[in-house]
C-alpha cells in the first residue's frame, strides 16, 4: 500500500472558533501499511514501555527481592524459582492462557477457550478492546501481569518447596486459576463490567495472596531451624528489588487504559501518593510500636500500598489515594504484625514473606476502598459511560447504585478469594501424588548446594553439604597379597 496523504482539520490558535484550517499529517504520522490507521503510534511506545516496567518488576526486580530477603542457604532458589516462573509463564501463556483469559467463548461463564495467540493475523491485528494497539502489545503486557502473579505467590513457599513441585506448579496454576480469575473480571465472564478492578487489585494481589496462603498449607513449614531464625541476607539488595518493584508500578498501573492518557497520568500519581503515604504510616507504627525504623517494614508498606492502590489507581482523586495508603499502611501493618502472632489460624501456615497480609489483605482492602472512591467522571473516562456504579460516597442523591457497586466488590473478593483456595488446594493434591511438594528434611537443613548444586555466596558454615574425604580404594586381591602386620 503506497503512503496517502491525508487531511485532517484541527482548530487553528489564531482562528476564531468558526473558522478552521487544515492541516497536513507530518510524514511520519502519514498511516502506511507498517502503521495501519486504527494504530496510535504514541500509545504502542507507551504501551511497550510500560510493559517493560512490568516485567522489570518481575525479572531483576522480585529475583533480587526474593534471593536477598531469605535465609543465605535458600538465596539462589528462592531467585531461581522466580526467574523459572516468568519463562515458563510466557510460553503458557501465548500458547494457550492469553485466550483462556481474554478470548470468547460461547456461553462460558469462567474461562475462554485454550488456543494459541501466536499467529501474525492475530497479532499484528486491532485489540478486540477499545484502543489503537495491536494485539502482540496486549498478549505481552498481560503476559507480564500473570507471570508477576505467580512469582508474588512464591513468596509464600521460599525456603522448603521442592523445585521439581514448582515446575508442575506454574502451568497449573496459571491454567486453572489465574485465566478463570482474569476472564470473570477482565474478559467475557460473569462478572464482566460488575467488579471494579482497574489493575489487579483482585486479579493479582487477592488471587497470588489467597492461593499462596493455600499452598503454603499443603507443602507445609520450613525447617524448624529457618522457621524460628531466617534474617536475610542482603538489605540493601532488598532495596534494590524493592526499587523496581515500585518504579515498575508506574508501567502497572499506567500501562492497562492501553493509552497516554489522561487516566494514564492520574493513576502513575495515585500510585506513588499511596505507596509513599504508605510506607511512612508503616515505618511509623514500627517506631511508635517497637522503638526501631524497620528497612523490611519499610518494604513491606511500600507493597501493601502499591497493592492497595492497584485496584482504584486511575478512578480516584489524589486525596483518596492518600487516604488508601493511610489504610494500605496500618490494616495490613496490623494484621501482620500483631494479628497474625495471636491467632493459632496463622500460625499454623509458614507464609515465609508474608504474602497473604501485604497482597491478599491489601488487595481487598483496595478493592473495597476503590468502590467506596471511584469517580463517575473517571469511570467514564476509563470505561465509558454507565458501565459502572459510581463509588459509594460519590453516588450523591442516589445512593443505591453506590450500595449495589460496593456489593459487587464483596461478591468479587468472595469468589476470587474462594475459587483460589479450592483450586490451589487441588493443584497441590494432584502434583503430590506425582512429585514430594516438599524437599526431604535433609535438603531442607542443606539449602541450595542440595538443590541446585550452587551457592549465592562462598561462605563457609551456612547450609553447605561437606565433601566426604576421598579415601585409597586398594583391591581386594592386592589387600591379600600384603602382609599382615605382627
């Protein structure tokens, strides 16, 4: 297709209103068959870019997390089991979870059906939403959303689960209960257009919070050694992490309008108001509480306000944003820190980081706040019109909309949350029967030289197996022949 020159009108700044000029497309801008007319070539730098973000967040940023909030002997698995989890999670999903998650399929409340996304028709064609992005943008962003899911329920099991479990683990897992989660609310499912969730705050963070407290049950505790004494060993690598984990949530949470917006550029504020006001109100409980300035508190109110923002991120004004880190910053805070050491319930589950605290009850926390502050103006803007009820305190003079939204946020956690623990627990049955979930206790004293045969650190004392000292195997028929000693 040769390149057309084609005209649009735009109001001139030195016209009146009534009058306009026309104007010619620059060159670059003119559409050609490498950049079709429905394409925003704007929008696809965006949108790759923020995916980048997203990814970033996974691979170094979560590898670095995990292999340095661990024990030393558990370092290189618990990074290793991150890095195998994004690769794995990639071909899963182009060859049959994308769909599974966003495709049709006729009358399936749950789930689309299992095809592969991997054909140049599909995606180097138009997304099915409402964008000007092709499909190969979509398949890899929302990529980047499953594989982040599955590596942040990890953190549940680091330090004890067999690495052979977690091979099987992934693909199931991301098979039966991410793609039913993601297609209920952000596809063809039954909670289409009910349940707000601008980014994940219950497709993500419930479902990775929820699923990993459940299989953290199944592969059971860690060493007893590791489970009462587990400092980590690196913090400022855990800053690190942290770092892109909070930086990569600008591509989280400005990536999924698919534009450069306006929504865009209101949820990449709202997502560090939050974080900041978060983990300020976290660091100051641990002061006020324990008389010291926490660097892994720190980071863990960090999460818990990215987390609790992620739901309501581009739907809420600044002011409800502060007011959610507020909240990310002390419910969770609370919960971990001192409900969680009262109730026999969570003691009896080794959650290693905590996940179920700073995703699970973060995330419906957000949830339940982004259907209290949505905006109808930014609903509008996000989705068009009427698709959802206003928030509850934004519903003015009709206050039943805002009631029937905020039910819809109970009735989505609910499912979500339960879906999750029924699924995983099966998942977890059935590779039990095929595979130990959990390394023999041996291992588990042992660390990663038993399983990987590698350590993050030559350092002696610490979770390394000693070689047996190589001794002279004289034959038999030479031992007979030498004399005996008197």
């Amino acid at each position: 297709m040769s390149k057309i020159s084609k005209k649009r009108k735009f109001p001139s700044l030195f016209m009146s209103f009534e009058g306009y000029q026309s104007w010619s497309l620059p060159s670059g801008l003119v559409p050609d068959e490498a950049s079709p007319e429905w394409l925003s070539k704007g929008d696809n730098a965006w949108e790759l870019t923020a995916t980048s973000f997203v990814g970033l967040q996974s691979v170094p940023g979560l590898v670095m997390l995990y292999g340095s909030m661990v024990k030393k002997k558990w370092a290189v698995n618990s990074a290793f089991m991150a890095l195998y989890a994004f690769a794995a999670a990639l071909l899963c999903w182009v060859l049959w979870a994308h769909q599974m998650s966003f495709g049709y399929y006729k009358n399936s409340p749950l789930v689309g059906k299992p095809v592969n996304s991997l054909s140049n028709v599909f995606l180097l064609g138009p997304t099915h939403v409402h964008s000007m992005l092709p499909n190969a943008d979509y398949v890899f962003y929302q990529f980047a959303f499953a594989a982040i899911t599955v590596i942040l329920l990890a953190g549940s099991l680091l330090g004890r689960m067999n690495f052979y479990a977690w091979m099987i683990f992934v693909p199931l897992w991301l098979t039966f209960s991410y793609s039913v989660g993601a297609f209920t609310i952000w596809g063809y499912g039954f909670l289409q257009h009910k349940i707000i969730d601008y980014a994940g705050g219950y497709v993500i963070h419930l479902s990775s919070g929820v699923a990993g407290f459940t299989a953290a049950y199944w592969v059971g505790p860690r060493h007893s050694h590791d489970r009462q004494h587990f400092p980590p060993n690196n913090i400022i690598q855990i800053l690190g992490g942290a770092g892109f984990l909070w930086l990569g949530w600008t591509g989280f949470n400005g990536g999924s309008p698919l534009s450069a917006g306006l929504v865009t550029s209101l949820a990449v504020i709202n997502t560090h108001i939050c974080t900041a006001t978060s983990l300020l109100v976290w660091l100051a409980l641990d002061m006020v509480v324990y008389k010291k300035s926490s660097v892994i508190g720190a980071v863990q109110g960090m999460i818990t306000g990215l987390v609790c923002i992620t739901p309501g991120a581009g739907l809420v004004d600044p002011w409800a944003a502060a007011l959610m880190g507020v909240m990310s910053g002390s419910i969770p805070w609370y919960t971990m820190m001192i409900l969680h050491r009262k109730s026999a319930f969570f003691q009896s589950v080794d959650d290693t980081l905590g996940v179920f605290h700073t995703h699970a009850v973060a995330g419906v926390l957000g949830g339940l706040l982004s259907g209290l502050f949505a905006k109808p103006k930014l609903l509008n803007l996000m989705y068009g019109n009427d698709v959802y009820g206003p928030g509850l305190l934004h519903s003015g003079g009709h206050i039943h909309p805002g009631l029937k939204q905020m039910a819809y946020q109970f009735v989505g956690a609910i499912f979500i949350a339960a879906w999750n623990a029924v699924v995983t627990s099966i998942i977890c049955l059935v590779i039990s029967r095929i595979v130990n979930l959990r390394m023999d206790e041996e291992d588990l004293e042992v660390g990663d030289d038993a399983v990987h045969g590698e350590e993050a650190y030559a350092l002696w004392g610490d979770g390394e197996r000693m070689p047996k000292p190589r001794r002279l195997c004289i034959p038999l028929i030479c031992r007979r022949l030498m004399p005996t000693p008197v």
